[in-house]
C-alpha cells in the first residue's frame, strides 16, 4: 500500500499523548462553553449534578448526559445554540418534516473547521490542487455537498458543484472537465457507473478515486464500483448532528474510516445500559465535539453501531478508526442516503385517515435501494374502481413524498391483507443484504 499524503500530517499523525492532551483541553473549554450558554444543557446537567468543575479531562467524559435527538426536538429550533444569531453564518439540516429533523448551526469558524476534515478525506483519497473534483452529493440542506464542496476548496481542487439528478448531463461533465474524484453515495456511484457504461463513454473518464458515504455499502459493492469505473473508492462518515461529512474518512488501506479526534471525542457504549465499553467492542458511537461554537454537542448519541480500533494503520495516520456502521439502535432507515423515521410514514397515513395497517419493504437491487410501501385501506375505502385507487396512491405518494423528501413505491392493498403480528407488529421488512 502506498501511503498518500496528508491535508494536516500534525493532528492525523500526533502520537496519541499529544492527542490526548489536546482532547483534554478542548473538551474542558468547550463543557464550559456549552453550560455557561446553553440553558437547556445546563438544566440536563445540573438534573444530574454535574457542573463544569467536575470535568477535568476526557477521563470525566463519562460523568456528562448523553444528548439524542429527543433532545435536539425539545430545544428545536434555536434551543442548543451556543453563540448569538448574528455570529452564525450556515444551518444544515436532515430531511423530513416532523420533529425528527434536526437543525445544525454554524459560525464561520466551525464551516472552516468542518471543510478542513472533508479536505482531510480528499487528500486521503490522493486529492491534490491539480483535481478536477465533481460532487454529486445533495447540496442545499443535505450536509453531502456543502462538505465535500468545502473541503475540495480547500485542497485547491477544481470543484464541479454538480448536486444530485440528471445523470446524462453529470456524465458530460465528467468527460468533458476530465473529472478525477466523484462524491456521491455509493448508490448513485453504482448508478453512474452503470450509465457510463451503457453510455460506452467508459474510456473517456478520468476518475482515480470515489468518496462515497451517507449511507451503508458493501465491500462487494466497493469492489464492483471500483472495477466498473476503474478507481479506488473510499467510504466517509458522518451526521448533521456533528457537522456533515468528515467526521472520519477512509485511508488507502480500506480497513476502516479515521475519526478526526481533534474535534470529535468517540466513545462506544451498550445501548442499553449506556456503559461505556472498550475498544474492540461493538456497540452505539457516542461524539463529542470539542471545538465547535454554535453546536457544541458533547456526549451525543449517533445511534450507528459500531467498532472502534487503535490498531496501528499503514498509512500513517494515528486517529483512532471505526468501523463501517454495522446498524443502528434505533429504527430509522437510511433509504437511497435519506434518513426515513416509520413514524413519519405512519404519520403521512394517519393524517389521511387509513388504519395503521402498513408495512414498509425495502430492497437493494443492482445497488440501487427499492422502497415500497403497502397501505390497507378500510372497508370503506375499498373499490374496485382501478381510477379510484390510483388516484388514492397518487395522493399518498405526494404525502409521502413532501413527508420524506423521497418518493416510495405506494401500493394499496384490500382490506386484511397485512399480516398481522401475535407480538410486535412487523413494520419494516429490509430485505438488503448489506
Ligand atoms: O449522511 C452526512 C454525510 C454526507 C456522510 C455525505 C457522508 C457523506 P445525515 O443525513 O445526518 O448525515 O445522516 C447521518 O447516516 O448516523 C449513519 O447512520 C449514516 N451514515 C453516514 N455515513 C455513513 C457511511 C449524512 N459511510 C447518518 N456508512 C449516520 C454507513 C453512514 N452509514
């Protein structure tokens, strides 16, 4: 393995003392930070007993409140910010529309922090200034374009904010500006590739690299997309909740992705006694992040499953690695790289007056994820007018769409022909094997 080079070799290659004391630093300016300016924060604290004296350094980590996105419903929209309007400069957010969605704050500061670790994926991924970088993450709300947008600006790269859709005109690009990393999700990845292919402009690409994350993918699809598009494909990881992208990346050796500990403190704990465990073991990731102004969350709990590693890495870097996420502990699904909550489908239904009689299916084929959705109407509803019904599913749909952000496959099923459930009723069927 070769190893490539590095966007800020001090903090990717600090031995882990130096790390440690940088942590202990940020982490006890920052606890003081969000207590002293974060009433909602400092009320959960002090529910506990906890004040800013008690940490002293990450060792104290433990002693704080986990934070969830309960918390960041309760206190939406402006309730967790951490500097005056007037010093913020960005929000990002996830997608849907109920109280599931999350609003994150940025000053400048914290964008030129936050593009700095997306600058550190791309180097990783062997990105100079002399790379014509395409992004086909969502820009807008999503954090995928913003970040990867930031951080290519950065490196010095040539940037082609291409957003996401019309597939034939991102494939031009790709040819005519010679485009040498692609950012997208690795479904859409598989997708181009497909489409390049049957476009026959497969020799007229000059891509090297891919950085695809958001959602879960394969090491069997890793491998089809690099060998249908002749590059190396890296994973990168993150959430809205902690900035976007970049909260740790994949190096050449592909064993894992880097967390970029001078600004995120990982922890790993069992989800259901909230203990924290050691390295090695699998459970819940845990972050706190420990330069931010506005969104100075500590102790948040991501939900992702996952395993940490202190092993040493090939290429170099000393930050501490994760794993792919292996699941969650939650039930949210994270269908074509958008996070779908069942009690927003469940929601959408309700409000159109159907029974909670519902299931949803999704599936990955040709690596692309299906997501259907199969409604029971009541007696009432039931006829056996064709019209009526696709009318019905075309109004469900846009429900569901404007709900969700995107759209499902609607299929409306006589009445009693969901199977019902002796326990818990069986909601989500996921048939992807990832
Ligand atoms: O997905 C941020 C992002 C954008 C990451 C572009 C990478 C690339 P959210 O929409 O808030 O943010 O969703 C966050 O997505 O908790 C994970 O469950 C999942 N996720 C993110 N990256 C990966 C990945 C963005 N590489 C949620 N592998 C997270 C598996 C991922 N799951």
């Amino acid at each position: 393995m070769v190893a490539l080079g590095y966007y800020q070799e001090d903090m990717e290659r600090a031995s882990y003392e130096t790390m440690r004391k940088l942590q202990d630093e940020r982490l006890v300016k920052t606890v003081r930070h969000a207590y002293d300016n974060i009433p909602y924060y400092q009320e959960k604290c002090k529910r506990i007993g906890v004040t800013p004296d008690d940490v002293r350094s990450t060792d104290d980590l433990h002693k704080l409140p986990f934070l969830s996105k309960d918390d960041l419903r309760d206190a939406y929209p402006y309730g967790f910010l951490a500097r005056p309007l007037s010093e913020c400069v960005r929000i990002q957010s996830t997608s849907g529309t109920t109280g599931k969605r999350v609003v994150a704050f940025y000053t400048q500061h914290d964008i030129d922090l936050w593009d700095e670790c997306c600058a550190r994926a791309i180097v990783a991924a062997d990105g100079t200034n002399e790379d014509v970088v395409h992004v086909c993450y969502g820009y807008g709300l999503f954090t995928g374009g913003p970040g990867l947008n930031g951080g290519s600006h950065k490196v010095g790269s040539l940037t082609l904010p291409m957003s996401s859709g019309n597939t034939e005109r991102q494939i031009q690009f790709m040819v005519d500006l010679g485009a040498t990393i692609l950012c997208c999700t690795p479904s859409y990845a598989a997708f181009l590739a497909e489409n390049v292919h049957s476009m026959g402009v497969r020799d007229k690409i000059k891509l090297k690299a891919g950085i695809f994350g958001a959602e879960a993918w394969s090491e069997e699809m890793r491998r089809d997309i690099e060998r249908n598009l002749g590059i190396r494909a890296y994973d990168i990881y993150g959430l809205t909740e902690i900035s976007g992208p970049g909260v740790s990346f994949e190096c050449a050796e592909q064993t894992g992705m880097h967390i970029n500990e001078d600004h995120f403190i990982p922890e790993i704990i069992d989800p259901d006694t909230g203990k924290t465990l050691p390295y090695g073991e699998k459970g819940e990731l845990v972050f706190s992040c420990i330069t931010k102004e506005a969104f100075p969350l500590l102790r948040y709990r991501t939900r992702d499953i996952c395993v940490l590693s202190r092993e040493a890495c090939s290429c170099g870097r000393t930050l501490v690695k994760m794993s792919k996420p292996m699941g969650r502990s939650d039930d949210m699904l994270i269908i074509r790289g958008v996070n779908v909550f069942p009690s927003q489908i469940e929601t959408v239904l309700m409000n159109a007056g159907y029974p909670a009689n519902y299931q949803i299916i999704v599936d990955r084929i040709n690596y692309t994820d299906t997501f259907e959705v199969q409604v029971e109407m009541t007696p009432e509803m039931f006829s056996d007018e064709v019209k009526e019904l696709a009318e019905r599913e075309e109004d469900l749909l846009t429900a569901l769409r404007s709900m969700l952000g995107i759209s499902p496959k609607v299929t409306l099923v006589n009445p009693r022909m969901i199977a019902r459930s002796e326990g818990k009723a069986v909601r989500v069927i996921d048939k992807r094997k990832i």
